[in-house]
C-alpha cells in the first residue's frame, strides 16, 4: 500500500482508499465497491465527518437490537472485511452474533477468499452459500442455513436496498450502516447508522460492552423509543446545516 503521511489532512479517507484497493488486488473487494465508496466518501464530507448525535443514537438503538436478538447475524461483504476486520471480530463477540459472508459480486472463490481474509482477524465466518433468500434474485440470495436464512436481526453494513427489503418481508429486523440517509436502505431498514463504518463500528463495540450487563427492560425500551423516521430526518437536515454554514464561510 502507498504510505500516507499521518499528517496528511485527508489521512484517514486516503488510508481507507489504500484498503479497499488492496483488497482488490486480493481478490477480496470487488472493483464496484471502490464506487460505492465514493459515494459514501461524498456523504460523509457533506456531513463534516464526523459523527453526529443521530448516529449516537441509531447506533445505541442497533447494540439493544443485537443484543436482545436470538440469532443476530452480521452479514459482511468484501468492502466491510477489509475496512473493519477488527472491529467485526470484536463486535461479533460482544454482543453474540454470528458473522456471514454475503456479496452481491458473487463466486465460490471470492467468497472463500473473504472468509479467509476475516479469519486472519480472528473472526468465525459462516460461508457455506448453502440455502437460498427466497424473494431476492441478485446472488444476495445466496446464504448460510446457520446464519441470515434464520436470523431475527442482521446488521447489514453499507448499501443494499433490494435485499433490505426481502429480509424484512420475511420478518427479519434489519439494521443499516449507511451514509447516504436518501437511499433505499437507509428508509426501509429498522435501525439506519448514517455514519462511517470505521467510526460506527468501533463505537457499537464500547456500547456493547456496557449494555450487554443492562437488563432487558432497558435495553427493550431503548429499541421502543427509537424512531428511524426521524433520524433520517434529523440527518437530512444536519446535511443542509453543513452546507448552509459552509456556504457562509466561503
């Protein structure tokens, strides 16, 4: 990877980009997601990146979800295996749930390399692609029996609207990691984390290991109160202060 001068004022955005693309060259991130990226890159500049007090709250919202959950599933794609490898071993742990490979870019092999590349990371990966999501036609369809096929709740980090809205038909809670608060994903999913997954996920794992010693009401309650409507909204309009204050400085 190119090395980037931590004093770099694009440090961290420049070191994400250096990821993704050697997980191209691993075989590990499809060259689509570097686009998708960018688009979440371009949502994240127009919200000052950094994280907002919705997100806090979605994201507290998702932990009480996970951990309340009897079969929580998180479903990682090649983008997320090479972002947060890490950070996923840590979460799965911390609030129970198992990881799953799922890609829409779909072969056997790719699969398999994502599953080993997690494993470095000391994350147990379910990759059998043995059950199908009835509904959905993409190779989203493609899943674990022991994983998204019987879960109640799935994290589904980054943008997937038409498989968001088949896990929900089957009755599934779904919680979205997803910059951009206009998408499909974001407005179908229960829960939607507009934030940077690099961000979101690190602060899931801290909420976990003090909310999983919460009792039930608590963490039942939480999940209650949460309305994604209006974070979304709140997203929304944070954008249009953003830019708004930006446009008076200039």
């Amino acid at each position: 990877m190119t090395e980037i001068p931590k004093t770099h004022p694009r440090y961290l955005s420049l070191t994400m980009r250096e990821r993704l693309v050697e997980g191209v060259k691993l075989g590990v991130t499809a060259m689509q997601g570097l686009i998708a990226h960018g688009r979440g890159e371009a949502f994240d500049y127009i919200l000052g990146e950094k994280t907002r007090d919705f997100a806090i709250k979605a994201e507290r919202a998702a932990v009480a979800m996970m951990l309340l959950a009897r079969h929580p599933v998180i479903s990682v794609n090649g983008n997320v295996a090479v972002l947060v490898p890490e950070d996923i071993a840590r979460l799965s742990k911390a609030v129970g749930a198992r990881v799953e490979v799922n890609v829409f870019h779909y072969t056997p092999e790719r699969v398999e390399r994502i599953k080993k590349y997690l494993e470095q990371f000391d994350v147990e990966v379910l990759a059998a692609c043995d059950a199908v999501l009835e509904g959905l036609e993409s190779a989203r369809r493609i899943v674990d029996s022991r994983g998204i096929l019987i879960a109640d709740v799935v994290l589904v980090p980054l943008e997937d609207g038409d498989r968001c809205e088949i896990l929900k038909k089957h009755g599934k809670k779904v919680i979205a990691i997803d910059l951009n608060p206009l998408s499909r994903t974001s407005r179908m999913a229960d829960v939607t984390i507009v934030d940077n997954i690099v961000r979101a996920i690190p602060r899931m794992v801290e909420m976990a290991d003090e909310m999983k010693n919460w009792g039930m009401k608590r963490l039942e309650e939480i999940v209650a109160e949460y309305d994604n409507s209006e974070v979304l909204a709140e997203a929304v309009r944070e954008i249009k202060r953003y830019l708004e204050k930006v446009a008076d400085e200039l």
